[in-house]
C-alpha cells in the first residue's frame, strides 16, 4: 500500500510540477530529429504481428525514484497478447499499471497479470491511463533522453523500444 501511494503521489507532483513549467523548445533541438518529435525519425517497432510506436516517457526531478513510460501498441494477429512488463537500464523494474477514477479519487494499482492488447485491436498507455511504471529509477529521465526498455509480452516474447524522454508534462510524443 505505501509503494501505491508513494507513486500516486510521485505522479501527481510530476503533473503538478509540469503544469506549472513553460514548455521550452530549445532544449528539444539538442538532440537532433528524434528529440524535436520528428516522429518520421521514430519508426514503430515490429514484433511479429505487434506494433509498437509513440513511445515516450516524461522527464523527472532530480531525486525522483518513479518515472512513467507511454506508447501505443497494435496488435495484427487473430490471437491477443498480453503486455506483462519489463526491464531497463534506467530502473530497477518495471512494472504495469493503470490508474482510474474511484468516485472522484483516482487511484493508481499495478496490473499483476499486464495489459491485454486484443487481437486485432490495440491498446494505448497513456498518461492517465494504463502506463509503464519505471520504479527505483538509477539516475533523473532528462528531456531529450532515450531510454531503453525491454518490454516483456506473453507471445510476441521479448522486444526492445527506446522511449524518447518528453518534456514533465508532456500527454504524447506529438509536438515534442
């Protein structure tokens, strides 16, 4: 219960923080093309019948432990599959989560069993919504970073993304 609400916690201070924050685009053209959101030069990710694009994560404060990671994810197949988690560089682990509105409190848990991504439909981890918890992070994620993480799905095995990282309160990779 104190890790669920440690993170609820660390998410709401990073949105709060965000909201706050001008955006400043001169830190985007330090990275070339893939740091301006030039999504031409962030081709998806095939693995086999999944595809995997927009992934991001949103930038951090110093000292924050959490991070979180979004990206949307197509399946082609006639079979569903499941998003189960995943590893990193940049974190101890990494976990899926949803957060929900409960009346009107929202509330953050971990998916033990991952996120369905329904045959031939897809699913979108979305600020707000079903996300990658990146827990224990090993250093701050600076706009403009990537980040590699290996996304652990039930069929399509192991497959490794780079999450371009956005500005705080960034809700997708467009116009970043």
């Amino acid at each position: 219960m104190k890790h669920l609400i440690r993170c609820a916690a660390a998410m709401l201070l990073l949105t709060s923080i965000a909201n706050a924050q001008a955006h400043d685009h001169s830190k985007m053209m330090q990275g070339g093309a893939a740091a301006t959101g030039d999504n031409a030069s962030m081709e998806p990710v095939k693995a086999g019948d999944l595809t995997l694009s927009g992934a991001f994560a949103r930038a951090t404060l110093p000292g924050a432990k959490v991070g979180g990671g979004y990206l949307k994810i197509d399946n082609g197949s006639n079979e569903p599959d499941r998003l189960v988690g995943g590893s990193s560089p940049a974190a101890a682990r990494i976990e899926v989560h949803e957060m929900k509105m409960d009346g009107s409190i929202m509330k953050m848990r971990q998916l033990k069993d991952g996120l369905e991504i329904p045959a031939g439909g897809s699913a979108e981890l979305s600020p707000g919504g079903a996300h990658l918890m990146l827990i224990d992070l090993t250093s701050p994620l600076r706009e403009g970073d990537m980040v590699p993480v290996t996304l652990d799905f039930a069929k399509a095995g192991k497959v490794d993304v780079q999450f371009m990282v956005a500005p705080a309160g960034a809700k997708s990779m467009e116009h970043h």
